[in-house]
C-alpha cells in the first residue's frame, strides 16, 4: 500500500557517535576477539578478507548469504554457465593463487561440494584442513576444493567465505553431483565461524563495516570485518535489533523439510523515497522478508516498490535487455531513499544509489526481485551496508544495525500498523 506522510529526518550528523559499545559485547570474556580489513575489489561489487587454509594464504568473499568455505584448486576449469561451455581460467577471474594440498589436508571420500549462486555455481570435492582467520585458527575444518566454476571472482579472491548458518551448506553424499539438483539432496557441517565460537576462541558475533570507492577506483580499502570485535569507525550510538527469521523463500528441500534459520534474514518494515527537497515522502509499509547479503550487489526489492523508485530519479533507471541492467546516466540524481528496519529508517547516500562501471556507464544499484516461482528472496546487500555497521549474533538469533557516520543518517519510523 501506497500512502504520504510528513516526517522528519534525523541525518548522521547530528547525532552522538561512537567506535564502541557495551551493549554489543557478549556477556562473557572469550579468549580472542579479532579485526580483519577488507579489500573492496571489481568497483566495490565484492569485499573479500585474507584467510589461511593448510598454510596458504588466499582473499575470499566475506559472504553473510551462504555459508560454505571453498577456494579453488589448482587446474580449477572455468564453462560457461548458460551453455557449459569450457572457457579460460581468466574468464572466471579469479587470483593466481590457487590451493594445493598440503600434509594437513584429509579429502572427505564419498562427499562432495555443489553450492549455486545467483552468479554461478561452484562444484568440487570436500575435506578437511586447518584453517587460521583473524589469528584463530580451527582444526581439520571442513572446506571445499572447486575445480568447475561458473560463478566468478573479483580479481584478486581464491573463494567464498560463507557466514551464515550450518543448514546452508551444501557438501552432498555422492562422489559427483548434478548441477540441476545442487540445492538438493545435501549434508551439512559447522561452517568456519560456527566452529571458531562453538570451540570457545570468539563471541558467538561478528561486525561488519564495509567502505565505498571513489568512482574510478577499482579496488582499495573496503572496510572491516570484525570477529567479536566492533570496527574502529564512528557510528552512532544507538542499534536496533532485528530477529533472524526462516525465509519463507526457501524451498523445504534445502532444510530437508525442517523449519530452520538459512541466511541472514529479517522483516523490513517500510521503504521511503521522494525529492530530497521535500519533507514529503511516499512510503510502502507492506512488510517483506529480505536477506542481509555482504556479498551481494544490488538492493533486491519488491518490484512495485523499485518502479516508484526509479520514476523519482531525474533520469530514471532503463533495463538493458541485453544485459538484464538497469542502467542509469551517470550524473543522473536519485531520490532520497532509506529502509525502515525495527522502529528506524536508515538512509543511502546518493551515490550509493548507482554503481559506476569500470568502462565508464552506470547502472542502479537498486532492482526488482524477481521470481520465477513461489516467494521472492529479497536481498539488501552493499549499498545498504555502505551507511550502517552491522552486527551478525548466533548467540541471539539477531542482527543489529547503527547508522554510520559518513552515511546516510537515520529516523525514527512511526507508523500507527507497526508493531
């Protein structure tokens, strides 16, 4: 539902700032806590953290929507995801760094890896390794080798760090898989960050505060990832917290019909955008699931809300039928835009609003989620992050969210239906 409201916005400026919290701590002392930077890679459409697997040290995606480790393996084999065709390694782009089995290594027989992106998929053989994070290191941790990708890298990471919760993994019992049957048919495991909070080294949290590039950049510093530990940036001193719930989009086949937390996934309360001259604005309060995805690109929203949105721009967004972008002029200004999330609305800067290609064009950085069946997975990933630090809680089942200091500002929602 459509309605106008008047409402006042609270920008980042005017409120206390912080670099801590005692609010966001565990209740009790672990032994280690530890601050990871991330590099921002490919125009800040990945940020991707150093990890240490059998001794060798790699860059992966620091991903909160999955939850698998893999890298890939010497010889890996890049095809083409729409007809399978083979293609040269540097068509996957990844980094040269690739892993080798080392003494600690102790291959999995009978299990196999076959995770499936939105970008791709990545299928190879499991095992177990000692891997080091942020200077905690787990022994003999379950991880996969892929050695047939689609999905692709950004250039400079070997992998995924996934960072989300046990029952989306996806080791399948079969010495092969079938890449139409991926999300089927699979066993699960402790994934890495599971492992380091359950053996006593971490709090069951972590942060993360990821940086925007300047345009033209094509890498550089991309923020922190922090494990039980609060990023060394400024932030407001007030979170709200937001209850993980069972995505309603995932197919029962993934949780082998049980009802259980997948990714990172949370209630938005309302989107609200207008002229960012005018103190009305129009709102939709028609609540809608969505995943908390660090290693996804764009703002997936519901896509009445997203055509409202791109008519605000004063050059509205156009879908490139070829490439499936809504691509936008590059000095084009979007509308003013925030999310409501647990009684908050938190606001994007304007150019987080556009991505700027590294071949010069520009696309939004917002879409409609589309599905071809049954519920929508909505996402809000790195332009959302860009102006909030976020905390991830297994401890509690939580996620918490503070409006940066260089972001886009926060205000408090009041609608009269929310509760």
């Amino acid at each position: 539902m459509l309605i106008t409201l008047a409402f006042f916005i609270s920008y980042a400026a005017s409120s206390s700032f912080i670099t801590e919290l005692s609010n966001v701590l565990p209740l009790r002392r672990r032994e280690t806590s530890a601050l990871l930077p991330l590099t921002a890679a490919d125009s800040s459409f990945f940020f991707d953290v150093q990890i240490t697997i059998g001794g060798q040290e790699f860059f992966v995606l620091a991903d909160t929507g999955s939850s698998d480790l893999w890298v890939v393996g010497t010889g890996y084999r890049c095809f083409n995801g729409t007809d399978n065709q083979e293609l040269p390694q540097s068509a996957c782009n990844y980094s040269n760094a690739t892993y080798n089995t080392s003494p600690t290594f102790r291959q999995i027989q009978n299990e196999t890896l076959g995770v499936q992106y939105g970008a791709g998929i990545a299928t190879g053989c499991m095992g177990t390794e000692d891997v080091t994070l942020g200077g905690v290191t787990v022994r003999g941790q379950e991880f996969g080798i892929a050695d047939r990708l689609t999905n692709a890298g950004s250039g400079i990471d070997s992998g995924i760090l996934g960072l989300a919760y046990p029952s989306l993994t996806f080791a399948h019992p079969t010495t092969s898989v079938d890449n139409t049957s991926l999300r089927e048919n699979h066993t699960t495991y402790n994934p890495l960050f599971t492992n380091m909070f359950q053996q006593g080294s971490v709090a069951p949290w972590f942060s993360i505060a990821i940086n925007r590039l300047a345009p033209g950049k094509t890498s550089g510093p991309g923020g922190y990832l922090g494990l039980g530990e609060m990023p060394p940036i400024n932030y407001s001193s007030t979170f709200v917290s937001a209850p993980v719930e069972v995505n309603r989009a995932i197919p029962p086949s993934i949780t082998n019909g049980k009802s259980e937390f997948t990714e990172w996934t949370l209630s938005v309360d309302a989107v609200i955008w207008g002229h960012r001259n005018n103190t009305f604005q129009s709102t939709n309060t028609t609540r809608f699931q969505a995943i908390v995805d660090s290693g996804g690109v764009f703002n997936e929203l519901p896509a009445e809300v997203v055509d409202a949105v791109f008519a605000q721009y004063t050059k509205p967004p156009v879908l490139d039928p070829f490439s499936g972008a809504f691509m936008v002029d590059c000095d084009t200004i979007p509308p003013l835009f925030g999310l409501a999330i647990s009684g908050k609305t938190f606001f994007l800067l304007p150019e987080d609003m556009i991505y700027y290609n590294k071949d010069g064009s520009c696309q939004s950085s917002l879409v409609p989620g589309i599905s071809a069946e049954g519920p929508v997975a909505f996402t809000i990933s790195g332009p959302f992050l860009n102006n909030v630090v976020s905390v991830f809680d297994f401890g509690k089942n939580e996620m918490r969210f503070a409006a940066r200091a260089d972001g886009g500002g926060s205000s408090v929602y009041n609608n009269s239906s929310f509760c």
